[in-house]
C-alpha cells in the first residue's frame, strides 16, 4: 500500500509540477520572444540561464504536463496562437 501512495505521489508530482521555459527578446520593442531553454525545474535555474546569456529582456514561463496534454496553454508559435480569427473578433459588434 506504501508503494502505490509513493508511486501516487510521483505521478501527481511529474503531472503537475511547473518546468520553465527561458523566453528572450532582443529588445523591449520586439513583438515575439524566442525560446532560448526549455525544461528548467526551478525559475531560479531559468532565471540563471538567461543571466548567463546577458539576455536583458526574458521570462520565465511556468508549463506542466496537465496543461500540455489538455491545451490549457498557447502555443509560442504565433501562427498557431493566432491561427483562429474568431477569438479576436469584437464582440461589440455581433
């Protein structure tokens, strides 16, 4: 019974635990960022990547496996992010 709680556990803990992703811009005006790391288990490890690439404008994005598998997150490829029209339509004017 022990097992299968510690398997549990592990399981719950890969699913929903964040892992980061290093976002970089090259500078402040620029409309999309680049993925420059991916995986990274704490922000404070994300956060050292990027000051070890001097990058000076970048975010750490928080991902889990629940939000990939079910698409609770956009996708950085801005074709895919804006690929349906329908989401950015007003709704003011129906």
């Amino acid at each position: 019974m022990k097992a299968v709680l510690a398997i549990l556990i592990v399981v719950i803990t890969y699913v929903f635990y964040p892992r980061y992703d290093l976002m970089v811009k090259h500078s402040p005006f620029d409309e999309h960022s680049t993925l420059a790391g991916r995986g990274y288990l704490t922000a404070g490890r994300c956060r050292e990547a990027a000051k070890a690439m001097r990058a000076r404008y970048y975010h750490c994005a928080a991902r889990n496996l629940w939000g990939q598998i079910f698409g609770t997150y956009t996708s950085y490829d801005p074709k895919e992010r804006y690929a349906d029209p329908a989401l950015f339509r007003d709704l003011h004017h129906q």
